[in-house]
C-alpha cells in the first residue's frame, strides 16, 4: 500500500486527467480566438482587381501597361510596387476632385453664374477657357501658390501615414488648426461623414471613383471642344470657341521663351 502522502498525490493527478479528458471532447467545438487583426499597410493588385470588380457598370478592371504590377516610379523613390499602387490610387482620386470641381465651375461660369466675391477684373466672357486670361497676373499666382500651399499640407503626411507609405489613398489631413485663421477642414469641413457608418463610407468612395472619373472626361470632353470646334460632335453649337492655349497658363502674361 503506498504511502499516505503518495495516495493523495495520486488521487489528485487522476482528477486532473479525468477534467482534461472530459473537456477535450467540448474543445473541438469552441471557436479558435482569431489572431489580432493588423493593420493592412499597401494595396495589392488584387486589392485594386476587387475593388474595380465591386464598381457598377463598364469596364472592369483594365491595365494594358501593367502599372499595379510595375515600379516605374522607382526612380522617384517609390520603389515597391504597393508604393507605385499607392500613389496611382492618390493621383486618380484627387484628379478626380479636382475634375469634378471644374466641370460644375464650368458648366456655371458658361451659363453666367459668378461668386459676387472675386479677385479684380474683367470677367464678362462666357467663356470658361477665356476666363483664366482674364485673370490679373497677380490673381493667377495667388491661386496657384494657396494652391501650392494646400499641395504641400497633403505631401507633408501630416496626421498619419504618406500613401506611398502605408497611409490611405485619397485622405487629405486635417488642416483645421494649422494656422489661426483656419477654422475649417478643406475636406468634410461640416463633419458630415462622422455620422455615417464605415459601409456608408466605403460606397461614397467608390462612388467617387466613378463620378470622379467622368468628371476628367467630361472636362477634357468641353476643352476640347472648345479649343478644337467639332471635336466632340454632341456638343458642337454649345461650347463657344477658344483660339488660346490652355496649356500655357500665362501666355497672356509673360513667356520664359521670349
């Protein structure tokens, strides 16, 4: 007979083999604990595949040049291919915008709706290419530098991650605060997308890739019409002629080749 002290350590494994035995069996049907979610730092061609796919309409997803799968912007310091992703993401969507903003601005300075508020001069032409002519020399570098300025806030990666580099495409940082005299956001300044869900959120994007990409045809659709009469069938009559160069922006002001 073994020892008193040996029977109750006997005694007391056995128990525990009998609890672990007994609860193997209820193991197998317990959910595993999902790992710790990470943070996903750059866009993969699939990602790009998938986000085209979820797109309504024409034309899925299209890249003759292959550029989600190259590093043509090595040169530049973008040396992966999630970079290259990143900043075609970033240049589609903010071309986009800025598309989408030009087109309204034209169809409403062609259709004789001026902002009472404006830098000096003569805006009496309809014409929305001849309107930048008109500008002062000085109001164009005031454009061009605040400009500039909002350029350079977004390059700096302030308020999280440059999206060459991890950080999301589209995003413009908070500007709010930067200087004492801003006292709104250029991006969302109300707060409007604060009360909206992430999948309320994630189809407004995609339905800024879409609108942002006809706003950048549409645009280049009415220059040219404008510059080259006939050009766009569907508008010839409706857009009034331009005899200037809209790729010289101040070819009215001065010429760095005379």
């Amino acid at each position: 007979e073994y020892p008193r002290d040996c029977r109750r350590e006997i005694r007391i494994n056995m128990q525990s083999l009998v609890i672990a035995l007994a609860l193997a069996p209820a193991a197998a049907y317990v959910a595993p604990v999902a790992p710790k979610a990470t943070t996903k730092l750059a866009e993969s061609k699939a990602d790009l595949m998938a986000l085209q796919e979820s797109l309504p309409g024409p034309p899925g997803y299209w890249d003759p040049l292959d550029l989600a799968g190259s590093t043509i912007l090595a040169q530049y310091g973008v040396d992966t291919v999630e970079a290259n992703i990143g900043w075609f993401r970033h240049a589609e969507i903010k071309h986009g915008r800025v598309a989408m903003a030009g087109f309204v601005g034209y169809c409403l300075h062609a259709n004789g709706i001026q902002f009472p508020i404006h830098i000096p001069g003569d805006y009496s032409t309809k014409s929305p290419a001849e309107l930048w002519d008109q500008v002062p020399e000085s109001g164009k570098w005031q454009i061009i530098l605040f400009v500039g300025f909002l350029e350079f806030f977004s390059e700096s990666g302030a308020n999280g991650a440059h999206y060459t580099k991890g950080g999301k495409p589209g995003y413009y940082p908070p500007i709010k605060g930067a200087r004492p005299e801003i006292v709104l956001n250029l991006y969302d300044p109300f707060n409007f997308f604060d009360r909206m869900t992430e999948e309320a959120k994630e189809a407004g994007l995609r339905k800024e890739i879409n609108n942002g990409r006809l706003a950048m045809l549409g645009l280049f659709s009415l220059i040219s019409e404008a510059r080259v009469p006939g050009s766009v069938p569907s508008l010839s009559g409706i857009i009034p002629p331009y005899d200037g160069n809209v790729m010289i922006p101040f070819s009215g002001d001065f010429s760095i080749f005379s």
